[in-house]
C-alpha cells in the first residue's frame, strides 16, 4: 500500500491511483493492477513448455513450468550420436539421453583388417560394482555409472590357411 500524498491527511484518504508493482508469485513480472488490498492476483501472462528440439510447445499459466510435464514431440530426434553413427539410430524427441547406440562398430581390427562385428561400444554406460560398505544396513547406495568407450572384442572372422603341404585349415 502506497502512503498517502496529501500534505494535510484526515485518514479518510481518497483511493491510491499508483500501480501496485509488487512481485507476483512467478518471481518474473509485477503486479500491473492499481493499488489493492490483500494478495495479488496471479500472474497473467502465458509461458511456453518444450519439448526438447523445442519445436513442440504448450502454453501454460506463468509460474506453472515446472509443475507441467513438457508435450510429447513426434519429430526426430536432432542430436547426434558422440560415436557419428546417425542414420541407424532414428528415434522420436525425447528428455535425457538417447538410446544406446544400436549400429555395428564396422572399425578395421589392426592386425587383420576385418571389420568388428559388435554392436557400438563407443560411448558405453558401464556400472561399477560398489567396493564401499554402506555405513548402516539400511543404507542403500545408487550403482555408479561411468560413460566410456569399450575396446572391440577380439577378431572371430575365420581365416584360412594354406599350409606347406598344401592342406587348408
């Protein structure tokens, strides 16, 4: 409430004509309204939920963002892979981490050449078993998780052999 402006007051003031200016409960914006009593009312602007491409939105009350699930987005997903697979991954938007890689690694082994069969280990989610013991039984500790790259299992093409009597193996 804005004090009064009259130099001589009697306490029957006239109504206060300013603007309230108080912070709404968005923390965002001000109370636009002419000065009132009581609480302000709530924010009247609109924010935008995306999703996480940011192509797919709703519109919700200000100050309502975080008590609202995002919209669920049918385009493709637009972020890349670490490991450059991209065409073998396809996949809707989403919130959080892609999918694990679903391509074949296809790197050439170094001592033969051929091409590694294994399904990508590039970036891997590996869990660590817990060494620590909890401090009490009741005690539950989340497994870590370390995102790294895995060598490619060893080389199964079979290769044939010509050996000095001429057999094959």
């Amino acid at each position: 409430k804005h004090p009064c402006a009259r130099k001589c007051c009697n306490g029957r003031c006239p109504p206060c004509e300013k603007i309230c200016d108080k912070p709404l409960q968005c923390a965002r914006h001000k109370c636009t309204t002419v000065c009132h009593h009581g609480p302000c009312y709530p924010c009247p602007r609109e924010s935008k939920v995306s999703c996480r491409c940011k192509e797919t939105y709703i519109t919700v009350p200000c100050g309502r963002e975080k008590n609202v699930k995002p919209p669920k987005c049918t385009l493709p997903c637009k972020f890349k892979y670490k490991c450059g697979h991209g065409a073998e991954n396809k996949h809707s938007c989403h919130f959080g981490d892609c999918p694990p890689c679903k391509a074949i690694c296809d790197k050439s082994y170094p001592k033969c050449e051929h091409k590694c069969k294994a399904v990508c280990h590039e970036y891997v989610a590996v869990v660590f078993k817990q060494v620590e013991k909890p401090a009490t039984p009741w005690e539950v500790q989340p497994p870590k998780t370390k995102i790294m790259a895995l060598d490619c299992p060893p080389c199964e093409t079979p290769v044939s052999v010509i050996c000095f009597v001429e057999h094959e193996t």
